[in-house]
C-alpha cells in the first residue's frame, strides 16, 4: 500500500535544503509520495521548494496551526488514496532502504496501528536520538523515556535494541500509522499544539486493542530540538502542561487522582531543581504550565469520557508500572534494559 511521507514545515527552508535531498533520493517514487506541509512559514521555504525541489508535492497551510493541528489539516487534505501516512519530521536524514522495512512490517501485520524506525543521533551517529530512539514507553507517573534513553542518559547503540517490540508510543519525528487508525482515534490533539501530542494518540490507540510498534530494522537520523532547543522555557511549559493532559485524558479513574496528588509535589520539586540552576525562566514555566493545565482542563472532560468508554485494554503491558525516578535516582537504573517492568 502506498505511503503519503508527510513533512511539516514552519520557517524551515535550511533544513529543507539539508535534509529532504536524502529523503528525495531513498524513498521509492512507487513506494510513497513526499509531502511538504508548510505550516504558514514567514521565510522562504516556499521558494526553496520550488526551486529546489519541484516534484515535491505542497500544501500550503494559511497560518502556524502548530504540530499537531497542522499535521491534522495537512493529513484531512490527502483524500483516501494511501495505506499509510508517514509523519516525518524536517530534521530527519533518510538513508537507502530506510522505508521498505517499515511499510513491509505494516502490511504483514494487521493489528499494529503504528510504528517507528530506530532513531540515531544526526550529530552523534553512534548513539540514539532523544527524542525517539527505539520506541517510546511511560512510567506510573506520566514520565516517558525510551528503549535507548531514559531521562538525559542516551546510550550508545551497539544493537542491544535491534528487536521488533511492542511499544507504549512511537516518536513523532518518524511515525508511520494507517489513516483509519489516526481518524477513528481522533487524530492528533490540537490544543497540545506541540510536544508529547503522540504520545497522547499512541495511548488512545493502545488502549483500544492497537499495537504500536519499534522497527528498528529502519533506521534514520534526527537533529531534535530544530525548532524549540531542550532548555528554552516554552518547551519546558509545553511538556509540562501537555504532560498533564495527557494523564488527565487517559488515566482510568482509579489512578487519576493519586497520580495527580503525586505529580504535585514532583513538579514543584523540578521547578525547584531550575531556581537552584539558576533558571528563573523554566522555574516559572513549570507553574505556568500547571496553571493552563488547571485553566484547560474542563475542556478535556468529555475526551476523557470518551477515551475511557472506548478503553478495551485496562493494564497496558508497556507502561512501567512503578516510578521511573526511583528505579533511576534510587535504584540507580540509568538504562532500559535494567529497568523491569
């Protein structure tokens, strides 16, 4: 089934000219189709495209929806033609053969909603990426980390990681996922507008019966951080908000509370670690983004009752069931591998 290799662009014409020749050049014109979504971009990503790459298919979006509404109004604009969307972000190097073993692995199995290659570090070749490595996962508290990566610990990958296995979340930076899937389970989650809006749809799809999927026979290589670097405060604000609306969205009633009276006191404990570092700015974005939380959250109420009605899998076999801060502060567990679920 042919693939529709979604890109969104906002003000991104260097790494468009950086990074879509090696996905122009790997991915099989009978394969899938590229797509630059420009995302209302105010530099000259729509000339580079023209010039540079004209048998690049655009969609012109009118303004910055942000990720996750741009990704829905881009992927709604594609008609019913493909089997899969590929959202790909722009900071991502494509070698040779990189899409077949994804696209194969779909095809052979039904029951997988979506999946991921295994992600290395663009700068650091030997190592995973951050933001993706091989496959998502989340702990009891809401924290995510990955098979490669947990909190700032990347590892180096050696192959340690080289198996298909299910996952929690797959990264938004390579996310292949069936068009019925993404629509029945609501797309993307505009009002998260970036950061940890996958992760969010991967739980409404896992809680339904859908697997996700790490495929790490695919491998390409992403920069991370192209638009908001890790230390910038509305990054921080951004994830902590979002992380909360995640939990508030898809946690069963019989957690939500504890969790949250939990997450309290862990929060204030981070934005206390920023004011010891010195960084006055993402202490006030960790309030801040519990404040929008608490401002947003009556908005959420019928989604959570939603998602909770259409919930089918009650303990998901891929979230850690204990605190990931103990196993890493405490226990002194900094790799995947020795973390036992």
């Amino acid at each position: 089934m042919k693939v529709a290799i979604v890109i969104l662009n906002w003000n991104g014409a260097k790494m468009l000219r950086r990074f879509l020749p090696s996905v122009v050049a790997n991915t099989p014109a009978a394969l899938a189709d590229i797509i630059v979504a420009d995302n209302g971009s105010t530099d000259d990503s729509i000339a580079v495209l023209a010039s540079d790459f004209p048998g690049v298919a655009t969609i012109r979006l009118e303004r910055n929806y942000g990720f996750a509404e741009g990704y829905n109004q881009a992927l709604s604009r594609l008609g019913d033609g493909y089997g899969y969307y590929l959202l790909l972000n722009s900071d991502v190097e494509t070698p040779e053969g990189w899409l077949q073993p994804l696209s194969v692995f779909m095809d052979a199995n039904p029951d997988v909603a979506a999946c991921q290659p295994k992600l290395r570090a663009e700068h650091t070749r030997t190592h995973f990426e951050y933001a993706g490595a091989a496959g998502g996962y989340i702990d009891a508290l809401g924290y995510p980390f990955c098979r490669g990566r947990v909190f700032d610990i990347v590892e180096e990958d050696s192959g340690q990681y080289d198996t298909v296995a299910d996952v929690f979340w797959a990264t938004g930076a390579a996310l292949m996922i069936r068009p019925k899937d993404y629509w029945d389970a609501g797309g993307l989650d505009g009002r998260f507008f970036a950061h940890q809006e996958e992760i969010d749809l991967c739980w409404r799809l896992r809680a339904r019966g859908r697997r996700i999927v790490c495929v790490p026979t695919s491998v390409v290589y992403h920069v991370g951080g192209g638009t908001l670097p890790k230390e910038n405060p509305r990054k921080t604000f951004l994830n902590f908000r979002n992380n909360l609306l995640l939990l508030y969205k898809n946690l069963p009633d019989h957690q939500l509370h504890r969790v949250m009276f939990f997450r309290f006191f862990l929060d204030a404990l981070a934005s206390f670690v920023f004011l010891l570092k010195g960084e006055w700015r993402s202490f006030k974005a960790v309030w801040h983004g519990r404040w929008a939380f608490r401002q947003m959250k009556k908005d959420f109420r019928g989604d959570r009752a939603a998602n909770l009605a259409a919930t089918t899998v009650r303990e998901i076999p891929e979230q850690l069931r204990g605190s990931l801060l103990i196993a890493f502060y405490l226990m002194r567990r900094r790799t995947f591998s020795r973390l036992a679920f």
